[in-house]
C-alpha cells in the first residue's frame, strides 16, 4: 500500500552522540555504539546479501528517504538502485531537487538486527513503505583487523557514507 502523495516522511534521522558508550559483543565481533539513531523514512529500495562477512551481520540494506526524498513527484523525477552495498540515483534532464538535497534527505544503510524478532519484521518491508527505525549506529571489529563503522553525516556520498544500523525495533506504518 502506498503512503499516499506529498512528503510522508518529513523528519531527518534523529541523532545523539553516545561517546563512551560501552562496547558489546555479537557474533564474534566486537561493536563499539556511536550514536543513539532513529529514522522514519519512506522505504527507497530494498537489498538482499548473502555472501560475504558483511551478509552474516547485515542481510539486508534499506535506501531510505525522508523530506522531499518522500515525495511521489520528486521520486518520479528520479531512478534509484542499488548494488554492492550502495544506492545510486539518476535523473533524465534537470534533477528534480538539488542534488545536495538528495544526499542530505536520503541514504543507504546497513541493517543488522539484534534479534531475530527484528530480523523477521524487517523481512516484511517492502519498497513503498514508510518504517521506522530506531537502534545504534555502530562501529564493528574482529579479532584479525577487520572493521566496518557507520557514518555519523547525512551530507557525504562514496565509500563510508552509509549508516550502519545496530536495528533495535522496526515499525512498519
């Protein structure tokens, strides 16, 4: 069911530093929380991963938009995809907004549950729908050096600048 036009999700993420928080494991990987996150967006695209040490913690990448990045006219002005971890986003002439307002009412963002209850409603979103999400945005290491952290802007574009979303509960409205 769509969400009706105009702009559905008017609200930016809301944000709040969490330095110093305590670290916690998961999985065998050591999270380290950044900031207490809370987005309602319109549901942009939808990504399955299966492969890779990225899959096993994230299965899946929500593209979200809020704002303009809401609305039915600016998003019919606008193709979106993603791929590789990443949302990519074209227009045939003119953009419909400036493009700095697509990057700062929109983001990719890598999605890992907490449990399984969580894993299981965020199966059920589908693109079209406004949901809201609320957790921590992470910062993630193994023992052998790897590491994966979120992004704490919702103004940068390229490799690092998507969330990564410790996702606590999931609202579908």
């Amino acid at each position: 069911m769509a969400p009706g036009p105009g702009v559905v999700a008017p609200q930016a993420p809301l944000q709040v530093d969490l330095a110093g928080a305590a670290e916690f494991g998961h999985r065998g990987y050591q999270f380290r929380p950044l900031a207490r996150f809370r987005v309602e967006a319109r549901v942009l695209g939808v990504e399955r991963y299966r492969i890779g040490r990225e899959a096993e913690l994230a299965p899946l990448d929500f593209t979200l938009g809020w704002g303009p990045m809401s609305d039915d006219k600016v998003l019919g002005g606008l193709t979106i995809s993603q791929g590789n971890r990443n949302y990519y986003y074209s227009w045939k002439e003119q953009p419909p907004i400036p493009q700095a307002q697509i990057v700062a009412n929109s983001s990719n963002m890598h999605l890992i549950p907490a449990d399984s209850e969580v894993e299981q409603q965020l199966g059920k979103v589908r693109v079209g729908q406004v949901v809201e999400l609320s957790g921590n945005l992470v910062a993630i290491r193994s023992t052998d050096g790897w590491q994966w952290q979120s992004s704490l802007s919702r103004h940068d574009t390229g490799n690092g600048a998507c969330e990564v979303v410790w996702v606590k509960e999931v609202r579908i409205r």
